[in-house]
C-alpha cells in the first residue's frame, strides 16, 4: 500500500530545486527523474547501471528470489517443496498458468505437449548442417530460431492462442532439438520421441538410454525443475529485450539460448566439469585456489548475481548427487568438488565476497552420472530454462506497461568533428 509519506524528496545542488518522487514497491520511476533539470535545454536526469545491478525492468508475477536469505520461489511456491514433490511439466505449467493444474488440466497439458514432440523435417535439416564437432548449444541455438518459418502463425504475437500454440512447441521441442543435437555430434541415428514417457525419461531415451532408473530419472527431473526460472538473468532478460520488438517467441528464445550458451551464464557447468578435471586431484586445490585469489582465472561454480548467503538449489543438488551416485557409484571428481567448496568456503577471499556454490558447481556431476558429455550440460540447463523464457515471454506480451526495449547511454565519444580525406589524416 502506498502511503503519502512514501515518497523521496531529492534537493538537487545545481539549481537548489526539490523534487518530491513517489517510491511504489520500493522502487522510483527512473522517468521521474527526468523532471530534474538544470534549464529547460537539459535532457533531465538519467540513471547510470551498467549490468542493472540495481534496475527493476518488470513488474513480474513468476519468481520470487531472495538473495540474502537463500530463498527460491515459483508463484510463491518453495523450490523445496516443488523439487521435492513436484515434476517438471507440472511445474512448467505452474510457472505459465500461475496456478498448479488440476488432474484434468495436467492431462491435458501433457497431451498438448506429447503431441508436439516431434520436429519437422526443414528443422532436422538444420542439425544435419552442422558439423559433428560443433558445439551443441550452437546447434540448438540454430534450431530454435529454424523453428519460426515452420509455424507462420507464431508472428501472431497478440493472439492468445497462436501464443499459447509457440509455447507448447518451444517447450516440447527444445528436448527433442536437444536429443537430435546430441545423436547428431555422436553420429549416431535419432531416436523418435515417445510421448507416453515423462519428459525427463523421453529425453533420456531420445539420447540412447533405454529404460533408464527410475532414480535417474527423478534425478534429471529434479535438475529440470531446478533450472526452470529464475527471474531476470541474463538469458531470460535477453528473451524479453529481443521479445519486446514484437518478433517471434522462436527467435527471442533463440536469444535466451545464445546468452545461456556464456560460460559466466549456463556455460558455467561445462566449464566446472572442465576446472574438476584439469585439478585432477585434491593436492592440487590448493596451487588452483592461489590463482583464483590472484585474479587468473575464477573459480567456475561459485559466486552469484543475487544470492550472497548460499543458493537454494545448490543445496538441493548436492543431496541429489548422493542419490544418484548410489546408482552409479561415487564419480571421483565429486571428492574435488566437496573438498574445493570446503577449501573456499574457509577461505577469507571467497568469504569476505560471498561467493557460494551455485547452481551450476555440483550439476555437472550429476549429468556425467547420467552419461551426459560435458558439451550437453548448458543444453540440458536450456531444456530446463524454456518454460521460463516462454512464462516470461508471454508475461512481458501480455503486459500494457512493456514497450520495446531501449537502454539510455551515456555519450563519451568525441564531439562533433569533420570529416577527413583518406591523404589528408
Ligand atoms: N571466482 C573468483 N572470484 C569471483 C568469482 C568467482 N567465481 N565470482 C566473483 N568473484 C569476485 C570478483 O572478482 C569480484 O572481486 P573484486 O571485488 O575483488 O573485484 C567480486 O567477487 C564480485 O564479483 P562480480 O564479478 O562483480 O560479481 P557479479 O555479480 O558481476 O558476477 C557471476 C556474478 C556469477 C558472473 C560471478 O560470480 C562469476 O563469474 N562466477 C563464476 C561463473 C559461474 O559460476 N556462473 C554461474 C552463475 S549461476 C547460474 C547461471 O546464472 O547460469
């Protein structure tokens, strides 16, 4: 509720002018601040944050996040509880609907997405384009933005059937585009979705892995549920900022797609694995440590944008890993893994900094568990990521509020100045 002492009185020194700014939410209008001026020529006031390190750019209803306190919330749901108790296509539901489904509206959220399991053949031919040593986020990132000329009505972008349509495509294909993906750099055959299994079993079978444990399952379940929002990151901002020029959800997801691929973003699993393999043994820890600290290169795993307590589904993984390495017994690197944690966690530079496991430090060991290469794992954490990209798509479409995305900057170039001929500079 907002009262009428919630309101920021800013003097400005230059001219000596108060202004008074309502504060909603804890939060100004960045706009507001544009009445601020030192003559009527002045542009006004902007704000300057780089990386938005303190820039609200929704208003969003999908995922509550609490950086200081470890919380991880669905539409108000405990990440906990959903991983716990939850599946993943559940949860994708409940992230876009706002609501968990009754039986009837589950049943028939998974048949609308079994039936969109299979790709057209023009978005095969995609994968088949590639190279068998391309890396499979860029295949995947091709494929999803192939998707849009297959489904002319995804420029229906006002219509909320046709988005209703792309979303149920995004989220079924982004796991059969991630299989064919995978099969292709093997060189080996497609395996043909089977829309009677869960998605995680589906995916797992598409790979070549029949008849998977069930405990694995769960486990890449589990996994899926964890990576699928998180608010406005990297990715999901760059899905709403390409989405907001009115282009097809196909190729904002592609975008989603491209940030992911960063190792400072879902890149970050891969690179773990890589940083577990070349410590190769906890003597090494240490000497691995003392670069970290000395700036040449980071500890891959660790640190966070918002969480600077610990991150709720780090927690949930680590005790994932002990169930899934009763099945496939204990891979070596998790003794580095839990030993390398330990030592930072010690260690006053990662403490004074904050700098936790996150997500992406102990997922990887699971993947390898489940016979996933490490070039897969960022894809895995895109399979995982589409029901947010698509929620967040359809929020910010759906919302009067949201115009095209357009930063301000500021101009530090030269000022004007003429132009010289080539042998005259
Ligand atoms: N290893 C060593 N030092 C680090 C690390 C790290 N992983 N992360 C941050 N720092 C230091 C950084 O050097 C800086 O030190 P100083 O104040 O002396 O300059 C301080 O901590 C603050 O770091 P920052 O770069 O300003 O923090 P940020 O919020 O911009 O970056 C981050 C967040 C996740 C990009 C960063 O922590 C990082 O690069 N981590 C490693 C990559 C990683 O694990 N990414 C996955 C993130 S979670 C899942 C996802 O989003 O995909």
């Amino acid at each position: 509720m907002t009262t009428s002492t919630d309101t920021l009185t800013v003097t400005d020194n230059r001219t000596g002018t108060t202004y008074e700014i309502p504060i909603a939410d804890g939060t100004i209008r960045a706009t507001d601040l544009r009445q601020i001026k030192v003559d009527d020529a002045d542009f006004g006031l902007m704000t300057y944050d780089p990386a938005f390190m303190n820039t609200a750019s929704c208003r969003s209803a999908i995922t509550f996040l609490d950086g200081d306190a470890g919380v991880l919330q669905y539409r108000g749901y405990p990440i906990e509880q959903l991983a716990g108790q939850s599946n993943f296509l559940e949860v994708a539901y409940l992230l876009l609907e706002g609501e968990l489904p009754t039986q009837t509206q589950l049943t028939q959220w998974e048949s609308d997405i079994a039936a969109e399991l299979t790709v057209d053949p023009r978005v095969r031919g995609v994968v088949e384009g590639f190279s068998k040593d391309a890396h499979p986020m860029t295949i995947l990132l091709a494929a999803i933005a192939a998707l849009a000329p297959v489904y002319p009505d995804a420029n229906d972008i006002t219509d909320p059937e046709a988005q209703r349509r792309q979303v149920v495509r995004l989220n079924a294909k982004v796991a059969t585009l991630g299989a064919y993906a995978y099969r292709h750099n093997a060189g080996q055959p497609y395996i043909d979705p089977k829309p009677g299994l869960s998605y995680a079993e589906n995916f797992l079978t598409m790979i070549g892995q029949e008849s998977p444990d069930p405990r694995l399952v769960k486990a890449l379940d589990v996994l899926l549920i964890l990576h699928a929002d998180h608010e406005q990151n990297c990715s999901t901002s760059a899905v709403r900022s390409v989405g907001s020029s009115q282009v097809d959800p196909y190729s904002a997801a592609a975008a989603g797609v491209a940030a992911l691929y960063g190792p400072l973003h879902g890149g970050a699993n891969e690179a773990v694995l890589k940083m577990l393999r070349r410590i190769e043994k906890a003597e090494n820890i240490p000497a691995f440590i003392e670069g970290v600290k000395g700036g040449k290169e980071r500890l891959m795993g660790f640190g966070h944008r918002v969480y600077k307590n610990f991150d709720p589904r780090a927690t949930i993984i680590k005790k994932a890993c002990d169930d899934v390495f009763a099945v496939t017994g204990v891979n070596p690197l998790l003794e580095i893994a839990v030993q390398l944690e330990k030592v930072a966690l010690e260690d006053e530079y990662f403490v004074k900094r904050k700098l936790y496991p996150n997500v992406d430090f102990y997922s990887g060991l699971i993947y390898e568990a489940l016979n996933i290469p490490v070039e897969m794992f960022t894809v895995m954490f895109a399979i995982g990521r589409m029901p947010g990209w698509t929620s967040q798509w359809y929020e910010m479409i759906n919302d009067k509020e949201q115009k095209i995305s357009r930063p301000r900057q500021v101009y530090v170039g030269p000022a004007k100045r003429d132009y010289a001929a080539v042998g005259a500079r």
